[in-house]
C-alpha cells in the first residue's frame, strides 16, 4: 500500500506540473519557421543541428530527421543555422517569414590547423536539460585504435565513464552497474538482442553504414522505455542523394563496401552496406584436417532507402541482415543471427506537428549442434518481436515542446527446440514456446522556464500481459512442481502494469557552470539468462511470468557541469544511485539450458548500484581527448543467497579509469592512444573441494566473493591520409592492440597440480597479448 501511494503522489506531482507549463505557453503575433537542416554534399538530415536567433538568446535544434521547428516573435533579428563541421548559414530578418524554410550545410574546409571531436554545440552541455547522454557519430571515432584495426562504435562507448566493458575484446557493456540485458540496443528502432560478432569480438554495427549513435545512462525521456540502464540509439546512414559513391576498407581480418546513390536526386536515395570476415579462407591451407574443415566467420548487410513523397510526406525502409558461422568439421557447429526491418512515415501535419510512425520487426535466433555418435543434434532458441510506434512532436513555441505517442510490441519466445536426425538416438524436443504483448504511451515535454532553468519531464504508462497458449509450473521450496496450469491460445496467463515518471532539471549558473538533477523510473519486462560475464550468443531470453516479476528500477542523479577557455575544455561531476527491484540470479549449480522448469533455477532479490563519475574532455586543437573515471559499487541481496546479506553482482567493479588522446601531426598523419584500468569483475571460485566415488567435487561458499586479477591495456594507432585526389580519397590505419603485451586473463580455471595431485592450481587464459593490424579505407 505504501508503494502505491508513493506511486500515485508521484503521478499526481507530474500532472500538475504538466498542467502548470503548459497554461501560459501560447502567444499571439509569432512566426513560425520550420523545415529540414541538410547536408549540401549528401542530402543528409543533420541530427541536432542548432537554430538560433542571437538577439532573442532563444532556438532549437533538429530532430532524428532533420526536421526543426521554431517560434518567434516578429521582429528583425537574424537566424543562425550551425553543425559541427560545417559551415555556417545566417538567414537576415527580411528573409524570414511564416513559412516552412529548409537549410542545406556545407560541409567546413579539411584543411584545418585543429581538429574537433565534438558532434554537438560547444556548450551544449551546459545549456540541454538532459543529463548522462552521450552523443558520438563514426567521424569522431574513426582514429581511436581498436582490435584488429576495426572500428567499433560500442567499444568506443566502453571508454566512456559510467559504461564498464564485458570480459577481454568482447562487445557486451554494463551501464551504471545494470546487467547486459538492461542496455535496449535499437538500430533505425528495431531492437537487436545480440550485437555482437565472432563471441562478442566484434560488434555488429559497420560503422561505414552508420550516421548518428546517442547513449542514455537511465535518464531517457520518456518515449523510450522497455529496459532499466541504458537506451543506446544508433540510425543508420540514409544514403547520399546528390551522387553515386563508393567507400570502403580491406583489413587483415574483415573487409567493407558501401554504395550510396540517389533513387531520384534531391528526392531520395538508397545506400547498401556489407562486410565479411574471412578467416576461414586461410583455414583451408591448414595441415591438420580439422582444421581445413573448420567454418569461422560472420557477415552483415545494412539496407536502407527513403523517398520524398511531398514537402509533407517522406517514407524510409531500412533493415539489417547478420549471421556468425562456426563449424568444426562434423563434430561442432555454431550459428547466430539477426534479422531486422523498419518502415517508416515522416509526416508533417504542419510548421508546428511532427509524426514518425514506424513498422518494426526484430529476429534473432542461435542454434548449436553436436555429434553424438554420428547422429547430429541440433538446439535452437530464439526472440522474434512485431513493433508498431507512433511518436508525435509538437512545437509549441521556441521555450515548449511537446512529444507524445504510443507503442505496441508482440513478443515470441522460443526457449529451446531439439532436431535430431536420427530418431532411435534422440526424439525432437520442443519447450513451451512463450507468447507476449508489451505496450506503452508516453508524453514528455521539454520546458525552458528561463533562460536559467530548463526542465525536461515526462510520464510512461506500460503495461505487459503473457498470453497462451502456455503451460505454467508452481513450485515448492525444493523446486518441485506442485501445480500445472494449462492456458489456451490467446488466454492471459499475466499481467503486470507499471507508471514511470522521469524528469530532469538545468539550472544554468552562468555561460560556463550548470548543476543538473534528474529522477528516472524504469520498467523491464524481458530478461536475460546469463552465468557468463559477457553477452553470448547461447544466452536464454525469457518474458515476466507468473514466477518473474518485472524488474524497476529507481534512479537518482546530480551533476555539475563547467567549461573552460571558451568551451575547449569540458568537464563534469555526476553522482548517481539506483535502487532494484525484482533482480533475477541463480541457485548454486542452476542448470539454464533446455530446462522446462528454468523458473525453479532462479531467485528473486534486491539491488543496489551508486557511483561517482569524473569526465574531462578536451574538444579543440591539435591534441584532443577525454579522460574518464568512474567510482562504483553494485550489489544485490538475495535470502537464498549468503543469508540475504548483500553481496557483489558479478559487474561490480570499485575502479574504471580510460584515457583516450589523439593528436595531429601535419595535414596526413593523426596519431592516437587510450589506456584503460578497471578493477576485476566479480566472481564465484570454489573454496574447497572434497572426493566422492571417485569424483573431485567443489565447494561454494561465498557468491561472488572473488575478484578477477585487475586489468589494465594501452592501444596505440596512426592514420595516414594522402593528399585527396579530384574524385578519390584514401587513408591506412596502422594500429597495436595491448602495446606493452599485458596478460589480462579472459578466464580461471583450477585443476589439479601434475606433481601433486592433492592441491589444486589457478590456470589464467589469456586471449590478446599483443596485436598488430592495418586496413586500407577508400572512397569515390
């Protein structure tokens, strides 16, 4: 009762808020001007370019489409269209009028003195209300050196304070102490359940296809929802619409091609984007026979194409197509994928309503095989989602906007299907197959109270139902089952509904200072079934259920925010706290995979995550980087685990420190580097172990109470660019993965000692020691 009426005082505050704001936002004798901010060499919708009016010290800035909307009142001032790396363009009064005006950049002059890493306006983090966002584009991270020379957006933001990486190379990230299945990862809004390649070394975003990625830390505006630590946006490239081109890269391990054209120009436009790794083509000169029949690779393909309709109507279709192939002869076999698809419809109503309504669909499947005694053995599980959106925008005037909507998603779960080939062995086994329906609306408006306080706030209503057909387990305190229950098709097994008020408050103190707060409550109906510290493809998705509740999630951050030498140098302090609710872990020995009764393997808790956040950036001039440090704890509380005493989730780390810098030397070299330090992960090792029939048996005592040896890595890079040819452009990138070859351990494992088989020794695995690589990037 009492979380309740804390609920619905909450709900109530938000009401009356909204209400306040908006009563007196309407005003007569204003002009509104509205349009699309462009690329003039691609055709380009420029995400978050900035509007603004000098003498009114007022403005906005463009949506994920380009599109903007801007209320004045009438008068003779000047409108200043700016993006980072482009030219200015400043429309005189005379000029303006009522009306809808599109804006085409061009792009600013290579040949500079300085070179800039920012994608937004210099002190932007200082006057936005949102707090905890990160915004990067592939430009700003094309020199930073990764493993094996490819560019990788999502290791980029594992550099970034308040995101720890997964385990050594991999893809997976934490946010703010969340798990890996509380990041919701959304390319062009489909949803992708694995990002990774090759296990997680790789991800599966091609930067060459990607334009804009803006990360939340559990502070997203309320139009997103669906998961508790982070919302990570990435949208694809739309493709140029003025010429046809060609860009591309040939690595040692992977190699890209991208082709950009217009369908009609200025109209619309197309690009194809796809890469390939190619390892197993070397496996065939191989001695050993397993080795020349052995399958490693992935592949991925990004699609997308838009037509303008009319000034009103502009239509988008793009999808994204990727698979990981692993086989070992007969004996093995590996594959993982996914498939997405998105329609979209920009419709403008007129100079002040925005609509996108979006048609998403979202596939991802892995199987693995084995070979038991010549009879293969296939095991499939899988998450396919159908999403329909409708998110409006409503400019109201140039200090209040207005973004409202709703969403519905149909969730199929396929835990677990067994293909046997031959039937006298084994007999095909399929689990319950699970089937659900997710749905949420949304407002959220964004207020400049005055030129010193800015509030953006919102409110999310969701909602989840299971629906049949299902077969539901109770169990006992030993996990036995002691009731089936048997839903048919369309049945609703269970709902569960959820109010999630966000709200975050901008109090600039002056041109250079500003103090931030920010409340956010978020809801998680899906959940991961993971042992491992890192994303793998054989993780298990699994809905809320009878038995799992959704997880909640209550955040709190405060921020001080200041620049220096006229925005060249940008800092911030940012504490957080988070509160769990409902935290899913494991007994002793749960056994996950292919488990009808996988709900009897987990407990339910509590947890906690707090931290302390340092980020100094340098923006401008010839060196340029940023330092991080992050200072956290998380933990969780269980009473079948270590009595309910609280105890660290398995992505607690106390320490997380990286340094990223870049420098450039003349017009064709740029030289780069980042050092990382972070405390070790977590872990459960056995404190004992005692024999029985025979047989070596482990003892557990303390959940998590271990810590993985401290990692620490320095990557080294150079890029060279030769002087840009008529139609031509080139550059090599040259770089050292873990420069001073440093045996960060992958895993532990423990066997016995070879000359004493009575005690028992720590085995470290390290997978990169050293790794030197280069590609060659073209385009015309």
């Amino acid at each position: 009762m009492k979380n309740s009426s804390k609920t619905e005082n909450r709900l109530v505050f938000f009401l009356m808020l909204f209400l306040t704001s908006i009563t007196s936002v309407f005003a007569d004798d204003n002009i509104t001007i509205s349009g699309y901010v462009k690329s003039a060499e691609t055709g380009e919708g420029l995400i978050g370019s900035t509007i603004y009016v000098e003498e009114l010290k007022t403005g906005t800035a463009t949506n994920a489409y380009g599109f903007y909307s801007l209320t004045l009142p009438k008068g003779n001032y000047t409108v200043r269209y700016s993006y980072i790396g482009y030219e200015n363009v400043s429309v005189p009064s005379e000029r303006i009028t009522d009306n809808t005006k599109d804006i085409e950049l061009q792009p600013a002059s290579t040949e500079m003195d300085e070179i800039v890493i920012r994608s937004e306006a210099e002190d932007k983090n200082i006057r936005k209300a949102q707090m905890g966002v990160t915004k990067l584009s592939p430009k700003e991270t094309k020199m930073i050196p990764v493993i094996l020379g490819e560019q990788d957006i999502l290791k980029t933001i594992q550099l970034l304070p308040g995101v720890s990486s997964g385990i050594e190379g991999t893809s997976g990230f934490y946010v703010r102490g969340g798990g890996v299945d509380q990041n919701l990862i959304i390319l062009d809004e489909a949803p992708v359940y694995s990002a990774s390649h090759l296990m997680g070394f790789f991800s599966v975003f091609n930067s060459d296809a990607i334009k804009d990625l803006e990360l939340y830390k559990g502070n997203a505006p309320a139009n997103y929802g669906g998961r508790l630590s982070s919302i990570l946006n990435i949208q694809m490239n739309d493709g140029n619409s003025k010429k046809f081109t060609t860009s591309g890269g040939l690595g040692l391990l992977s190699s890209r091609l991208t082709l950009e054209s217009p369908i009609v120009k200025d109209k619309g436009s197309f690009i194809i984007s796809g890469r390939r790794s190619y390892a197993d083509m070397f496996m065939v000169f191989s001695k050993d026979r397993t080795q020349q029949k052995t399958d490693l690779y992935f592949y991925d393909l990004n699609a997308k194409a838009n037509y303008k309709i009319n000034d009103n109507n502009r239509i988008y279709l793009s999808g994204y197509l990727g698979r990981d192939v692993f086989n070992i002869d007969e004996l093995f076999a590996l594959k993982w994928g996914n498939k997405t698809g998105t329609f979209r419809w920009n419709h403008v109503f007129n100079n002040k309503l925005f609509l996108n309504s979006s048609l998403i669909y979202s596939d991802y499947d892995y199987g693995f095989g084995y070979n038991f005694s010549d009879n293969m053995i296939y095991i499939k599980s899988g998450i396919r989602d159908i999403n329909w959106k409708e998110d409006f925008q409503y400019y109201i005037n140039s200090n209040n906007t207005l973004k409202f909507g709703v969403n519905a998603i149909y969730h199929y779960y396929q835990p677990g299907k067994i293909n046997a080939d031959k039937d006298d062995l084994f007999n095909s086994l399929l689990m319950n197959e699970k089937h659900a329906f997710e749905g949420a609306f949304y407002v959220s408006h964004n207020w400049n109270i005055s030129d010193k306080i800015k509030v953006t706030y919102g409110l999310r209503y969701s909602g989840f139902m299971a629906v049949g057909p299902d077969t539901v387990y109770t169990y006992n305190e030993k996990d036995e089952r002691v009731n089936t229950e048997v839903f048919s098709e369309g049945e609703v097994v269970k709902k569960y509904k959820n109010i999630e008020p966000r709200a975050t408050f901008n109090i600039i103190l002056n041109k250079r200072n500003s103090i931030k707060f920010s409340y956010a409550r978020n809801a998680q109906y899906v959940h991961l079934l993971s042992n491992s510290s890192a994303s793998l493809p054989t993780d298990l998705w699994i809905p809320s259920s009878k038995n799992v509740k959704p997880q909640v999630a209550d955040q709190l951050a405060l921020g001080f925010y200041k620049n220096f030498n006229n925005n060249m140098f940008e800092t911030s302090i940012e504490v957080y706290h988070k509160d769990l609710m409902n935290q899913i872990d494991y007994q002793n020995g749960a056994e996950i995979l292919l488990n009808d009764d996988v709900e009897s393997q987990l407990v339910f808790g509590k947890g906690r995550a707090y931290g302390l956040e340092l980020y100094i950036k340098k923006q401008t001039g010839k060196l340029t980087g940023w330092i991080g440090y992050t200072l956290s704890r998380t933990e969780k509380s269980m009473d079948e685990i270590d009595n309910g005493n609280w105890f660290p989730a398995k992505q607690d780390r106390t320490h997380d420190i990286s340094v990223v810098g870049m420098y450039q030397l003349n017009e064709k070299w740029n030289l780069s580097a980042n050092w990382v330090y972070n405390t070790g992960n977590a872990v459960t090792f056995p404190s004992g172990k005692y024999t029985l029939d025979g047989f070596t048996v482990p003892v557990y005592t303390k959940r998590n109470g271990y810590r993985m040896p401290d990692y620490h890595r320095l990557d080294l890079g150079a890029t060279y660019t030769p002087k840009k040819k008529k139609r031509f452009e080139s550059s090599w990138n040259f770089s050292i993965y873990n420069a001073y070859g440093r045996r960060n351990a992958f895993s532990i494992t423990f066997q016995g000692n070879e000359n004493n088989p009575t005690q028992t020794e720590a085995m470290r695995l390290a997978l990169f020691q050293m790794i030197p690589s280069v590609t060659y990037n073209f385009k015309f």
